[in-house]
C-alpha cells in the first residue's frame, strides 16, 4: 500500500465517520431530531454529549484535510492544474477551523460571533468545495481513465450548489434539517468517492 492509498483511505472514512455522527445523535439523544435540527446543533454549545460529537466532527475534518493534501498528485500522477485540489485544501482548513473553534451558540441557534462564523465558514467551505469540483471537471473531463469521474463531478457541483440554496431557504424553519440531509449526503458521497478513485488508480 503506497502513500497515495493511505491518504485516499483517511479520505474515505471522513464522510462515514461524519455521516455516523448525525445517525448517533438521533439513538443518542431523544431531544435531536433529523426533522427539526440541523448536524451542527449536536456540536453547539452546552449540547448533550457534546464532548462524544466533537471527536467525530475532528477526526472526520483532519482526515479529510489529510486527503486533500495529496490529492493533486493522487489524481492522474499529478498531471494538470493545482486550482481544485488547492480550492479543497482551502475548504478543508475551514473545516478543521470549524471543529476547533467554532461550534453554534446554545441551542443550536446563531447569535453571538461564534455563532455567525460558523455560518460564515462551513458556507463558504461549501462553496470552495463546489467550484473545486468544477475545477476538477475542467482538468479531468478529458483524461483518459478520468472522464466519467470528471462528470461526476460536474453533476455534483451542480446538485450541491442547488441544495444548499434549498438549505439556506429553510434555515430557519422548522424542516431545517430535513432538507440539510440530502445537501449533507450529496458532499459526503462525493468525498467517498474522490477518495476511492484515488486509491483505485494507485
């Protein structure tokens, strides 16, 4: 097993972990619904079992930044251009930022600074990882061995980009987290699978 498949592996159990972390919080905590709250309500401050949250919520985040770091020369021998993987990397800083330092305020609710840079964050994380997966379509679409990933990568970026504004527009209501799952899904899915062509093509 070489470097490149260790780190596409770290890259591959981010998303189970995240995605373990939010199905826990509904076993775990009678008061959380996937309904009503939104993933990051489990890491907010004074949240039940919080301490139990914040290790899934950090390893999942420097697994990923890990994945990010070799990901430009993961991909195709590192052939084409820096601006995705660097865009990634960028994202995944954000991230790690996040699980640190920024948890939303009591309740899940976003009101003093902290709060609202944990908005401001994971949004423009998502962001930078949508116009890295656009990114990384405009160096793959091409390559042989790549072209079908690189679609998907199109499709994902277009798919994500809708759901989070689907998200945003229900922030607030009372369906927030209903709608942020499948907005969640489709960037963990992505991740899993970036990974595993790496690791494939290693």
């Amino acid at each position: 097993m070489n470097l490149f498949q260790i780190v596409a592996i770290c890259g591959m159990i981010s998303p189970i972990l995240y995605t373990l972390m939010w199905i826990l919080g509904g076993v775990l905590r009678p008061d959380y619904s996937h309904i009503r709250d939104d993933v990051s309500s489990l890491i907010a401050v004074g949240a039940p079992r919080k301490r139990f949250f914040d290790v899934f919520l950090i390893t999942s985040s420097v697994l990923l930044f890990v994945f990010y770091l070799g990901l430009h020369w993961g991909i195709n021998n590192g052939e084409g251009s820096f601006v995705g993987p660097i865009l990634f990397v960028a994202s995944g800083i954000l991230g790690i930022l996040v699980a640190f330092f920024f948890p939303l305020d009591p309740g899940g609710e976003i009101v003093i600074r902290r709060g609202k840079m944990h908005l401001i964050l994971v949004v423009t994380s998502g962001l930078l990882t949508i116009a890295g997966m656009v990114a990384l379509w405009f160096r793959l679409a091409s390559v042989e061995g790549w072209s079908t990933f690189a679609n998907y990568s199109l499709v994902s970026a277009i798919v994500s980009f809708l759901l989070v504004i689907i998200a945003a527009i229900f922030m607030k209501g009372r369906y927030r987290g209903l709608v942020e799952r499948p907005m969640v899904t489709a960037f963990q899915l992505y991740y899993f699978i970036t990974s595993l062509m790496v690791f494939l093509t290693n």
